[in-house]
C-alpha cells in the first residue's frame, strides 16, 4: 500500500491557536463551550460562553452603532467591506486552516469556502451602489411615486457548523452595505473560526472608520441564540441550521413581529434520465453525495434513476465510491473527512439500520473507520421506495436510490420530501431539463442541469422552499431582505387630486 503522507506536523492545537491569534483575535477562555476538532477530537481550546448581559450588551452596542452607521452613504460602507475583503484575502491560509480544523472540510474546499467570503464581499462593495428603488407612474398628475430601501437594524446571525464562515459572510458583507450591523451566533462546534472572523471584521472598521460595536460574535449553544430570537431590537434573525431549530426559531420571531430569515435542511435529489452523460453525471453525483462527508445543506441524499439505466448507474457510483480516499483531511489524497461528532454517526448508523429494514440494501459503505475521529465510508443504498427514512435529513454521506419509469413519476417521487433546498436532472434532452426547470417541475429554490446539486455561487439568491424554511441569501435581490422599503408619493402640483378619484367635500 502507498504510503501515506502527512502534509504538516499534526499538533493541531497549536495551528489553530497560531490562526486565531494571527487573524488578531483573543480568545476568551472559560470552561463552557470546549472546541473540539473533528479530525482526531483533540480539544483545541474551552472557551467562556456569552452571558446574558454580554448578549444584551452587544445587541445594544449594534443598536447604538446602527444609528450611525444608517446615515453613512452606502458606496462608503462599501469601503469596510472592501478592506473585509482584503484582509479575508490576506489571512485566506489561517482561516482554511481554522474551517479544516474546526469542521473537518478538506483543505480544497476549506479555501473554497474562505474565497466564498471573498466573492460574497466583492458582490457587495458592487451592491453598494446598486441599492436601487423604483419610480412607478402616479395615477395622479403633478404627482411623483417611487420607493426608497434604507437600512433595517441590527441582523441576528445564527449559522451552523457546517459553513462556519461563508453563510455569515453572506449575511454580514450584504448588511453592512446595506447600513445594517451584525450580531453573530455561530455554531458552538466552530467557535475559534468564529472569532478569527470577527477580529477581521474589527480590523476592517478601525482602518475605515466604521462606527465601533458594528459586528459582534457571541459564543454560546442555542439559548444564547434564543436572546437574538426574543430581543425586540434585532430587526431580522437570519438563522441557518436544522429544521428542528427553525421550528423553534420562526414562530418565535414571528410572535414579536420580527423579521425572520430561514435557511434549513435538505433532502437534495437529482433525477438521471436515460440521455444522461453518465461519466458527467457520475463526477456531479459522487462530488455533491461524498463531498464535505455528506454534511452540506445542499448534499446530494437521493438519486431518481430511469429504470434502464439504474443498475448501469449504480454499478459506475460505487466503483468511485470504493476509490474515494476517507480520512484525516490534511493528509494528501483524501476527499472524505471526519463526521462533526459522534451523534452524527450514531443518525447515519440508525438511518441505514432503518433503510435496511424497509428493504433497502446497501450497495457499498456505511462502516466505522477504526480510528480517532468519527470516519465513515460514504453509504449508497439500493431503496424499492420512498420511505421514510429516505424523506429525513440524515446528516451524513448516505446517497439512497429510487428507480423510475416515466418523468411525471420521478418529478413526483423528487417533490414528495418535506424540504425543498436544492435539485438537479441530469439529461441531455431538452424537453426533460425544461420540464424540471418549469413550474410543475422541480419544487426547489435551486434547480440545476447537468450539475450536482451543491456547490453554488455568490451571484445566485441562495435558499429554499417548504421546510427549509423560504429564505434567500447572497446574490441577485437577496439584499432586499436586509432593509426597509419606503413608498414615498410626492405631490409637486398646487391641487390635492385624491387616489382612485376619491372626492372628499368640495
Ligand atoms: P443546528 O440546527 O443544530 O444548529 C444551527 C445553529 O442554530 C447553531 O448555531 C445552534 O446553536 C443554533 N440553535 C439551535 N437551536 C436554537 C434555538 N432554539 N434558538 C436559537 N439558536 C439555536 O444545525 P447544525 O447541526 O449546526 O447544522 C446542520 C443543519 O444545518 C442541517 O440540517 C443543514 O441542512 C442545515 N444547513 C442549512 C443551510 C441552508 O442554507 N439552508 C446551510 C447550512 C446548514
């Protein structure tokens, strides 16, 4: 057997304390919150959780700070999330190092996230002066009907450990050109990343000029989380993580008449139709089920296969499923990290028990690596229906497969979950993409052809339908969500002409 290469010196404490201290954060030392790595569960750091009072202290410092921040002119708040940017360039290595360490993603796509960041605020410098609102014809003569967007408040950040830096960075970079500030909860399973991010922020806005108390980061589980939900003074809670939390989120922004912004799970299905490119379709398929060990909101989970093709397919996914390299993520050649903890295995243990149960067979993977860490082989799953396991969210590397005989029966199979994130077809017959793309087609907020269903880009609004919760990040109008919208009519005549030719006395 080849060797295996280590690319550096595992002492994986102290690289992450070196990429913390030099992106210039402290960390906050306590015995709350223990940062752990998923790559051998080595505890890198414990760390003091927020308190209450340092909760309401920073919600009140980004109130305090909004109220300037609204007023500065947005090409100008474009310049601190330029410097963002760059100083996001400079410290790319540190913060791939930080995303590899503290969620196990390989280093390829650790960067991928970090230039993910970069990207998203290069979108928003360019945003920043494209807030743009329409004039609409008054009905009225010697009358003007526009609208204004103006910046909404503090946003409420709260992401999961899955993208511990690109989904605040989507979040983040659009509010602050839109004069919004941040208050951020990131996952309590990657905190170190965490405060790498906002000692970046910091640094931006001393050199800009920004108004201090514009970004915090709390630390802290849930119910640190929970205080953003029920503060009256956070305009807009913009929350990524499980279905579970946004249950519990929504209803209660919803009660105090907040804004709310859901970003939930998947169950993320592409249909393989017989004109498939079947080389393309499997390098789509293994990199979008394998890929991140299975733990990306838009993970690849079911596969909806023409009958005729099914068993050819198959066949193809598990010959480079038994290729893929599974291991420690920094050494050369693997593709598949760690799962984030151990309960994740025990749910992917627990689905593929329950799979096997309703009839599923498991045509390769599912073990338990023998080692530090949580390793698992990525599973493919022969299902003779739609159970339902197959219609959860497992969050882990389990590909299941569904066969069909005609496109109505896969596009009802697809849209039968109660998620509605991410999609695909894979097809080379333009009736069939088109069809998927159409409106009785694929129910999702991402609907892609002859592409996996992750790994999207910046400049698409990013979210989905039905339980993923109906938010929309990052590119194209997703801004809109980040601020107010005033509709104004001005009267420049000398009569007063009332709407509808509605007469009031004379
Ligand atoms: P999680 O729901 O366990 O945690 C997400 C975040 O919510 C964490 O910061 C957590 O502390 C916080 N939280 C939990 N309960 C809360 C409460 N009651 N009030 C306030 N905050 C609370 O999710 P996870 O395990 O970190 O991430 C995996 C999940 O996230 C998967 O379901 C995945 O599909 C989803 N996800 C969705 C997207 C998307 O954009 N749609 C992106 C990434 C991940």
């Amino acid at each position: 057997a080849p060797q295996m290469t280590h690319t550096a010196p595992l002492d994986l404490r102290s690289r992450a304390a070196d990429a913390v201290r030099a992106c210039g954060a402290d960390i906050p030392s306590g015995d709350d919150v223990p940062a752990l790595s998923p790559v051998d569960g080595t505890v890198l750091h414990t760390l003091r959780a927020s308190s209450p009072e340092d909760v309401a202290a920073a919600i009140e410092c980004a109130q305090q700070a909004f109220s300037q921040w609204r007023v500065v002119p947005a090409p100008v708040r474009g310049a601190l999330v330029r410097r963002l940017g760059e100083l996001l360039t400079e410290h790319k290595d540190d913060l791939a190092a930080l995303v590899t360490i503290e969620a196990g993603k390989i280093p390829s796509e650790a960067l991928g996230e970090v230039q993910e960041m970069i990207d998203v605020c290069e979108f928003a410098v360019g945003l920043s002066r494209q807030l743009y609102g329409r004039t609409m014809p008054s009905e009225r003569p010697g009358h003007r009907l526009m609208e204004t967007w103006h910046p909404l408040g503090v946003v409420g950040v709260i992401s999961a450990f899955n993208f511990p830096v690109a989904v605040w960075a989507w979040n983040a970079a659009i509010a602050f050109v839109c004069g919004d500030t941040v208050v951020w909860k990131p996952s309590e399973l990657t905190p170190l990343t965490a405060l790498a991010c906002d000692a970046l922020v910091r640094r931006a806005a001393a050199e800009s000029g920004a108004p201090d108390g514009l970004h915090a980061v709390l630390i802290g589980s849930g119910s640190v989380g929970g205080q953003l939900v029920d503060d009256p003074r956070v305009a807009l809670v913009s929350a990524t993580g499980s279905v579970r939390m946004g249950r519990e989120v929504g209803p209660r922004v919803a009660a105090r008449f907040g804004r709310c912004l859901l970003e939930l799970g998947g169950n993320n299905a592409a249909v393989v139709t017989p004109s498939a490119d079947l080389d393309l379709a499997v390098r789509g398929i293994v990199f979008a089920a394998a890929g991140t060990a299975g733990q990306r909101c838009t993970t690849l989970r079911r596969l909806i296969v023409h009958s005729s093709i099914v068993d050819t397919l198959v066949e193809r996914v598990a010959d480079a499923y038994r290729q893929l390299r599974v291991g420690d993520p920094f050494e050369d050649g693997v593709l598949v990290g760690p799962l984030i903890r151990e309960r994740s295995w025990q749910a992917m243990s627990a689905a593929l028990d329950r799979a096997r149960t309703a009839g599923g067979t498991v045509v390769c993977g599912g073990d338990r690596m023998d080692r530090d860490g949580v390793y698992a082989t990525p599973a493919l799953v022969r299902m003779p229906s739609q159970s339902e396991v197959v219609r959860e969210e497992t969050f882990a590397p389990i590909l299941y497969v569904l066969s069909y005989d005609t496109l109505d029966e896969a596009i009802a199979l697809h849209n039968n979950v109660p998620q509605g994130l991410a999609s695909a077809i894979f097809t080379l017959d333009q009736r069939e993409a088109e069809r998927f793309l159409a409106a009785d087609g694929s129910d999702c907020g991402i609907a892609n052809v002859n592409i996996g269903t992750s790994g999207a880009e910046i400049g698409g609004a990013f979210g989905g339908e039905k339980e993923t919760g109906g938010g929309r990040e990052s590119g194209s109008d997703s801004w809109k969500a980040y601020m107010r919208r005033a509709t104004n009519t001005v009267n420049y005549s000398t009569e007063l002409p009332l709407a509808q030719g509605v007469r009031f006395g004379r």
